[in-house]
C-alpha cells in the first residue's frame, strides 16, 4: 500500500454531467483516492464553454460513488458566506459519510466576480475575508457552533448542527504560497497545504518558509498534510511519449502550469520515480491534471502501472 495519497483533478469546462459522472466512478473502481473539481462561473478566460456548477456537482458525485473523495481545487471564497458554506460542508460530510474535501482559497479571477457583481477587492482584503471565512468554517467543523466577528462577517451564536460525523471532519485544503498572506492562513488553519502548478520550480523554499512561520505561530508542520498540484503527462510505451508531450505541451505549456518543473512527463516507471521524489520532499499527496483531461486509458495506466508501483 502507498503512503502516497493520489488525485485526479478533472476542472469540468466542457463536460457534461454523465462526462463527469464517468471519471467519478472509474477513479472509484481504479482506486485513485480523489477526484478534485473547480469553482468557477466559467472556464477562466472561456466563457463560451459549458461549465457545472462546482458544489452541486461535488454534492451529485458523492452521491453516486461509496469511497471516492471528491474535493475542490479550490472553493472561491467570495461566492459563498461563510455561515452558509459551513452549513452546506458539515451537511455534505454527512450525506458522504465523510469523504468530502473542502479546499478554499481567496479568488482568483477577477473578470467573474465583476461579471457577477460580486466584490473582489485587494489580495490582502481577499485574504483578510478568507481568514474570517477560515475561522468561521473551523468553528462549525470543531463544535457545531459559530460565533465570529470579524471587518467582514459578523456571525453570532450561530448553530451548525449536525456538526460533523463524530470523530471526523473535512480537511481543510488551502492552496498558495504567498509568504505574506497565504502561508499564515496555512499554518493557523490547514491541515493540508497545496502547492499550485505556479510554484513548482521553488518547492523546497516554499517549504522551508511554511516550516519558518509555523515555528512563529507555535503549530507543529508535520500537522500539516503537505500537497502538491502538477501536469501528468503519462505515456503508455516510449514510442507513444512524443505524441503525449506534444499534448501537454498544447494544453499546458504555459508559464502557471509548470509542465517542465513538475517533472511529470514519461512513461510510467519516470513518473514513479519523479512521485518518490516528492515523497522524499514530505509531499504525501499530489493531485494531477492528466494530459488527456482524464481518458480512460490514462486513469487505467495511472492505477495499475503507477500508483501500484509506489
């Protein structure tokens, strides 16, 4: 059994729900551990293209599968209140019996939010109302009760029962890297810190300053799930590997996507190699984009001759 926890992340823009439904239940019957979605209106930067809305859809696949995880890479905290997302994650932990992964961040595109009439603001004022969110959300999973008063919600003695399932709770996922704002929030808040494709050429720097800022606010780093986000490129056979790089390449070859620094292109006992090198790293979970947006050839070749290998 690998001490590696492996994920799919599969951002639904131009899928439909039986697309999506599909890749659900094929990462269950493969054993791949997670399935991660993103919030959006709309494709970032494509807003002709068809895209589910991230928290039904997360809720429809949880209901159709019995040992998946299913998560969101990540929730915007703008489009929700806290109060009320805290409510729908402690009621969705329940109807999944506690396979819900609630990844959140501060927001990322600016044109959805104005398109929406929805406030955006400063990264530091999206990230004060993301510790407010962060706070309002760890009170509900700790004690089914919430009272935070904050610039930006105010939320007074308010109820959240049921709280979660007895003796769990959804972990809390928050992605970035930023030393200023983002990586404080992970060492008060998180139990999983996701390293974004955008930062995979400075990981272990990266790391070295979370370790820093966890010794400044007395939490133990080794509390926290360290997790990392990267293109998959993988190749059935040598003679295939032009053809899927060349793939990659095309749909992941810009600068934030970190094709090149993840390491993660080649035929499967190179990728096996590259996971055992972030293992080494203290990354016990990675999440994938796959090159072919998660066919079925990939995921088969991701199970059995990946994961079972580690």
């Amino acid at each position: 059994m690998s001490d590696l926890d492996v994920g799919v992340y599969v951002p639904q823009i131009g899928f439909t729900y039986a697309d999506m439904l599909h890749r659900a239940l094929r990462c269950e019957t493969l054993g791949i551990g997670s399935l991660w979605l993103y919030d959006h209106f709309y494709g970032p930067g494509a807003p002709e293209y068809p895209s589910l809305e991230a928290w039904t859809l997360a809720t429809a696949l949880l209901a159709r599968t019995e040992r998946l995880r299913v998560g969101h890479m990540v929730l915007c905290n703008q489009f929700r209140h806290p109060a009320v997302l805290a409510k729908m994650a402690t009621t969705l932990d329940h109807i999944s019996g506690g396979r819900l992964q609630f990844g959140i961040g501060s927001g990322s595109i600016e044109d959805e939010h104005r398109r929406a009439g929805l406030p955006w603001g400063s990264f530091a004022e999206r990230s004060e109302r993301l510790a407010e969110t962060l706070e309002i959300v760890t009170q509900a999973f700790a004690t089914g009760r919430v009272d935070a008063r904050g610039r930006h919600y105010d939320v007074r003695d308010m109820p959240m029962t049921p709280a979660p399932r007895a003796g769990t709770r959804p972990p809390i996922v928050v992605g970035g890297v930023g030393e200023k704002y983002t990586l404080p929030l992970v060492a008060r808040y998180a139990d999983v810190w996701n390293v974004p494709t955008y930062a995979l050429g400075d990981l272990r720097r990266k790391v070295d300053v979370l370790r820093g800022i966890c010794a400044d606010v007395g939490r133990d780093p080794d509390t926290i799930v360290m997790s990392v986000e990267a293109v998959m490129a993988l190749a059935p056979d040598g003679g295939t590997l032009p053809e899927v790089r060349q793939l990659a390449e095309k749909r992941f070859g810009g600068p934030g996507f970190g094709l090149r620094e993840g390491g993660l292109v080649g035929t499967a006992p190179a990728i096996v190699d590259r996971l055992h090198e972030l293992r080494d790293m203290g990354f016990t979970q990675v999440v994938l984009f796959t090159h072919d947006r998660a066919s079925d050839r990939t995921l088969d070749l991701l199970a059995g001759e990946v994961i079972a290998r580690l």
